[in-house]
C-alpha cells in the first residue's frame, strides 16, 4: 500500500504544482486554457485524495482520467497541420 500512497501522493502534488506555475505565468496563461482547466484540475485533486483498496477502481480512474488527460492535450495543442 506504500508504494500505491506515494503515487497517488506525486500525482497531487504534480496537480498543486502545475496549477501553482499557471497561476505564476499570469492570467493570460491561465485563460488560454479555458475553463475546462478551472474544472479538471480540482476534480483531479479530488480524485488524487481518493483513498481505496479496490485496484480495479483505481485502474478504472487512471484509465478514464489518463484518456480525457490525452484528448484535452490534443485539442489544446495539436498545431500541426
């Protein structure tokens, strides 16, 4: 369970920091990425804090959030044309 705790624990503190060095960048940073970020990165701390032993829900919840993390990033910044 350690080693379970200290992922989920790099992936908040990854949230946090990200988050933190938006903010850093200005508002102008901050509004290029609309407001699905101001959605996605507290749904993602929140479900970093989640606590469970089940692996399937935590299989289930990487997979869903690593899938919609994939297609925001394309959307965002997929510039080739």
């Amino acid at each position: 369970m350690f080693v379970s705790s200290w992922v989920w624990s790099s992936a908040l503190a990854n949230f946090l920091f990200d988050a933190t060095d938006t903010l850093i960048k200005g508002q102008a940073h901050w509004d290029k990425f609309g407001l699905e970020y101001y959605i996605q990165v507290p749904i993602g701390l929140i479900l970093c804090a989640i606590r469970t032993a089940d692996r399937r829900f935590h299989l289930a919840l990487v997979s869903v959030h690593l899938i919609y993390q994939g297609s925001w990033i394309l959307r965002l910044f997929n510039t080739v044309t």
